[in-house]
C-alpha cells in the first residue's frame, strides 16, 4: 500500500484543517468523492493535470486506513 503520509497533510489553516493532499487545496474528501460519483483516475487527472496517480491512490489508502482504525462499541 502506497504511504498516503508522504502525499496527504492536514493545516488548520487549510480547508478548514481537513486533510488535503499537500501542496494542493484539494481535500481528500474531494478525491474520495469524484471516485465514488464515476470518475475514472484518468477523468481526475484530466481535470486536474497537477494531481499525479499517485496522489490519487494516496487518497484511497488514507481512507482504507481510517476505516482500519474505526473502533466499533
């Protein structure tokens, strides 16, 4: 799995101190959503041509990781 730490960071200053992926003001969320609305990495890229594949698979591991971490009562 692609380590999302080295592509992901979190500023208070930033969106609000959502996760963003670094030195862009495109949230993780916004990755995460284009995905699960149909979009293809390549469409992505398309439109956003200073997001790289990895970025983007750096996006999915953050989110495969929280889901890892979530503690169910």
């Amino acid at each position: 799995m692609i380590d999302y730490k080295k592509y992901i960071s979190i500023n208070t200053e930033v969106r609000f101190g959502r996760p963003v992926l670094t030195g862009t003001r495109i949230a993780v969320y916004d990755v995460l959503n284009w995905l699960a609305n149909g979009m293809s990495q390549e469409e992505i890229l398309s439109d956003y041509p200073e997001l790289t594949k990895d970025q983007i698979l750096a996006c999915l591991a953050y989110a495969a990781n929280r889901e890892h971490n979530i503690r169910v009562a």
